[in-house]
C-alpha cells in the first residue's frame, strides 16, 4: 500500500479490505463474542470508510476502522459469550508427556479458554489482542484509545482473574 | 511489583531469558505465564471475510446509484430554481406600473403603447401599465397632461378630483390641489366627478374649483397653450396662476399684497422670467423685484 493511493478507487479500497477485515472482524469478536454481530460491524465500517474515502488517507484507514468500531461499542451492547478454539498451528509440545500430565493439561486449556469468556469486555479485548494478535501495548493503547498504564492494568486484572477462576476450578 | 513490571514486559516481548527464567521460580507468575501461553495458542472463529465483502460492495453499488439519480436531479433543480426565479421576476417588473414624472420646469413628450401621445406639464406625473394598455388604457394622472388619444376603446384618465374618459380625442386634464380643469380639444369627453358625469363637447373647457362646477364655452384654440411654452388662464385665482409659475421656473416667491383673491385672466411665458412676471402683475396692478431666485411681488400702491 503506497501513500499515495486512494481508498476511493475500488482496487485500493479492495486492498485495504484484504489486508485489514480479519484483523478488525477478530477485534469485534473479542469484544462481543458474537459472529453475526461481528459481520454487521465489519460491513458498517468498511461501508462508513469508503463514505470517507476522499477524507481518509490510507495510511490512515485502519485507525479509522478500529475507531469506528470501537466507537460502535460504546453503548454497550449485549454480547455473547467469546468462544475461542485452539489454534491449528500450536505446536504439539504436549506429546513426548505422560497420558494424565497430558490430561491435566488439556483440562487447563479448557479452563482457560472458558474463563477468557468471563472476563469483562474491557479486560479481554486488550487481553486477546495482546496475546492472539501479538500486538504491544502501545499498539493496544491507540487502537482502544486509552491509555498505555490503563492496558497494563488491564492484562494484570485479566490474568490474575483467569487464574482466580482456574485456580477456583480445581480446588 | 518487580516480577510485574517484568510480566508486562515479558507480555510485549522484551523481556530477556533470564528475565523469564526468574519470574517463573515464583508459582503465581508461572502460572499467569502459563496462562498467557495457553491463550496465545487461542484463535477466533474464521470470519466470513467474501461474504461480508460482498454485502459491502452491493450496499455501496446502491449508494453510488442514489448519487448517479441525485445529482443530475439537483442540478436540474437548481437550473429551474433560477429560471423560475428569473420568470417571477420577470411577471413581478411586468406587472408594474410605467411611471414619468416630471420635475419643475419640465415638460416631456411620450408615447403610449397605442400610439397616444401625452404631454406631460411641469411637476407632474403618470403612471400607466404598459402590460396591460392593451386591454385597458387607464393611466394615473396628478398635475397636468395633454392627451391625444389614438382612436381604440375606452381611455381613462384617473386623478384624485376625477376621471375624464374618452374615445379618441385630444384634450388637456389639470388636476392640482382642489383644481380641475379638463379641455376638450377635439372629439368628445366624459367626466366623472363626484357622482355626475359630464360630457364635454370639443372646444368647451370644465373647470371645477373647490367642488363647484363651472362650465364654460371657449377655447379657439385647437391645443393647451403651455404645450408651446405660455400658460393661459381665465378668471383663475392669482394663486393658482403664481403656483403655475413657480412650476415653470425654479423660483422662490414671496408675496405681499392685500387682496388674495383677484382673479387673472390672461397668459405668461414659460422662457422669459421677467415677461411672464410683467404679465401677470402689470394687469393687477402690482410691482415686483428680483433678487437671485427669489422673487418679491407687492402692490404698486405701497412698496
């Protein structure tokens, strides 16, 4: 994507599309957890970008769309429980352990993954795009708006409530 | 809240091995570690990414053709917001009234639409519709005018003392403060004053003064006499006839003798200031003096 190119050509427009809708949708899903709603806002916003298309340079564009979106949240709506699943491309490094250890461990994950669910939405959006999508916090801090101690605060608040309830599971 | 700040820093990537290695030899990082790993191997479901594109696009495809039906529409709005504004404006100056007016020691010639000719006297005005002249000739008149009526149907002269209404004829129509007087040249005139109408064969002059009726028999003469530059009066109050003076000269006048009331009967002229003075005031006796504009007549008797 070159600095110069406009989001008002359909080519470029298609680009940015490419390149970005994932990456918003994924970011819609970690706050509401809820695909339909997910496709909606995807739509709204990459319809309200190319509306803007003459104002918006496309360097520009992906603040923009996690604005947008973002900003669509800020009437909370009702979400859904995140359900998230195990990435195919996880390395297997489970196997060379022993059959409980392995249980063990597959009954941690399920933990995990079912308390990610009840985190705030706050708490799990910066969480989810910090880890699934490797972003830093400074990253994670301009694309919530907020600032960069209020994502620390966060992922702390995030991982010692996903522990709590890990740890609750077991006893 | 060293293990913390190196938590954070392991979460953004910049924490070394060693770094790592010490926070796990306390169980609650390793385990917060541990979870951070596990969820770093979560993914989100798969969004349907063509689907949503292609509900992207159509919506768009319909806005575009919105704007397509807009905009040639607006601009042929507004090209017809201007023409109508330019037709309103048109009809809107039409429909006015043509207006001459004359100033002090004026006199102008004009042409109606039908071919008539006015003659406009000093400090006078008219005003007549030119849209409308050919259904109805109807003009406004408050001074005085001579009219030579092209033969049509009904002309109306309106004034605030009267309406003098004729066919085709030529005749003069004064009209100031409470002063009538209509001559009827050629043809025959109808007027209508107060509630009685009156028809003014050619050659005969009406005058009515205050509200009283005079009719006499005169005029030899086939045109008003200050269409060639003399006012003529009979039997009129000097007033009137210094008033009439004052119209055709920019003067001022300041008077000063007993009797009011006389009556002059005669005529002055309208190109030579000292004529037209020596003629209204050697008849009545009275002396005058000019200094500049402004005019001074008193009686002979005591100056």
């Amino acid at each position: 994507m070159s600095p110069n190119e406009n989001i008002c050509h359909e080519s470029t427009f298609q680009k940015v599309y490419t390149s970005l809708n994932k990456e918003i949708w994924r970011f819609i899903y970690y706050k509401c957890g809820d695909e339909a709603q997910a496709d909606d806002l995807v739509q709204d916003a990459f319809i309200k970008l190319w509306q803007n298309c003459a104002k918006t340079p496309i360097e520009k564009a992906k603040s923009f769309l996690y604005t947008i979106t973002n900003n669509a949240f800020l009437n909370e709506i009702a979400h859904k429980k995140v359900v998230l699943k195990y990435s195919k491309s996880q390395p297997d490094k489970i196997n060379s352990e022993s059959p409980q250890y392995i249980l063990e461990e597959k009954e941690f994950h399920d933990k995990v993954q079912r308390a990610i669910g009840n985190l705030t939405e706050g708490q799990r959006t910066a969480f989810l795009l910090n880890r699934i999508e490797g972003k830093k916090y400074v990253e994670i801090a301009e694309l919530l708006d907020i600032s960069v101690k209020a994502v620390e605060k966060r992922m702390s608040q995030a991982l010692s409530s996903l522990r709590n309830e890990i740890e609750n599971f077991k006893a | 809240m060293e293990k913390e700040y190196i938590l954070h820093k392991w979460l953004n990537d910049s924490a070394t091995s060693e770094e790592l290695e010490y926070l796990k030899t306390s169980p609650e990082y390793n385990t917060l570690i541990k979870i951070a790993v596990i969820s770093s191997g979560l993914e989100a479901p798969e969004s349907n990414s063509e689907a949503n594109f292609k509900t992207i696009t159509s919506n768009l495809i319909n806005n575009k053709r919105e704007v397509k039906k807009l905009i040639p529409f607006a601009s042929l709005l507004k090209v017809a917001a201007v023409l109508a504004l330019l037709l309103v404006g048109y009809l809107y100056i039409s429909s006015l009234d043509t207006e001459v007016q004359t100033q002090i020691a004026e006199k102008q010639n004009i042409l109606l639409p039908d071919n008539s000719e006015v003659i406009i006297n000093a400090n006078s005005a008219i005003s007549y519709n030119k849209k409308k002249w050919s259904q109805q000739r109807e003009l406004k008149l408050t001074g005085e005018a001579y009219f030579k009526v092209t033969k049509g149907n009904t002309f109306s002269v309106k004034t605030s003392l009267g309406i003098v209404t004729v066919l085709g004829t030529q005749f003069n129509v004064y009209s100031r403060d409470n002063l009538f007087n209509i001559e009827c040249y050629e043809g025959l005139v109808s007027v209508a004053f107060n509630d009685t109408l009156i028809k003014l064969p050619a050659g005969s002059r009406l005058s009515i003064e205050n509200g009283v009726l005079v009719k006499h028999d005169i005029s030899i003469l086939s045109f008003p006499n200050w269409t060639i530059n003399e006012s003529s009066f009979e039997n009129a109050l000097l007033s009137t006839v210094l008033q009439e003076l004052k119209r055709q000269y920019p003067i001022k006048l300041i008077t000063k003798f007993n009797d009011v009331n006389q009556r002059y009967t005669g005529s002055f002229s309208h190109n030579d200031l000292n004529l037209a003075l020596k003629s209204i005031c050697d008849p009545l006796h009275l002396a005058y003096t000019i200094e500049e504009e402004s005019i001074t007549i008193y009686d002979k008797e005591s100056p």
